[in-house]
C-alpha cells in the first residue's frame, strides 16, 4: 500500500483533484448532521469547491453562522434552486435560490472520534 505524501493526496479523486492550499480543517460543533457528523468529529472543507453537484455535504452560511448540510442543485420551473437539508429530524429542509446561497465549501474528508 503506498502512502499518500500530503492530506490532499489522500482526499482527492479523479474525479475532484483537490489542492492542498484550498483544504481547512473544522471541528463540528452543531448536530444538525448528527448522528452521520457528531460534534467534536473534525471534518476538512475544500474551499474551492462551492458547487453543490455533485450533491454531498457542504458547509453553509445560514445568515447567521456556517452550518454543515447537504446540498442538492435542482431546477424548480425553469428557476435554479438548491435543496439544503439535515440529517438531524430536528432541522428542516428548505429550498434556497442558487443566486442565495452563500456556500463556503465542499466537505471532503470526516475524523471521527473514536474515544
């Protein structure tokens, strides 16, 4: 098994390259992904992937704090529109104009803690 030599080689796909400068480190502090994503788990962003398609998880800003969702593009007569829900039942999901959607980055990688 070969090593990757940075932690952006061990995240990147062929399908999404990633570079290092773009990646930052988190510490999930919400439970709005719980239980996928519990607080205290640290999770990399890449910052130079705000595109929510592919859908996946993204960290985004809710107008009062960047919260981490999942995000889905889909047109809604013929109007851009992103999808923004929760894994948390708590927390419900809306549909936001693209044009709206301040996204910060793509979540990419996840640690859990495992003590």
């Amino acid at each position: 098994m070969e090593l990757a030599k940075t932690v952006a080689d061990m995240l990147t796909t062929p399908e999404r390259p990633i570079d290092a400068a773009a990646i930052r480190f988190m510490t999930m502090q919400g439970d709005s992904m719980g239980p996928e994503i519990k607080p205290g788990d640290k999770i990399a962003v890449n910052l130079a992937d705000c595109t929510p398609s592919p859908p996946g998880l993204f960290l985004f800003w809710d107008g009062l704090e960047n919260v981490v969702c999942r995000l889905e593009f889909i047109h809604s007569d013929g109007k851009p529109m992103v999808n923004v829900s929760f894994a948390n039942p708590a927390y419900s999901s809306r549909l936001v104009p693209l044009a709206e959607c301040e996204i910060t980055g793509r979540i990419v990688g996840r640690w859990v803690r495992t003590a």
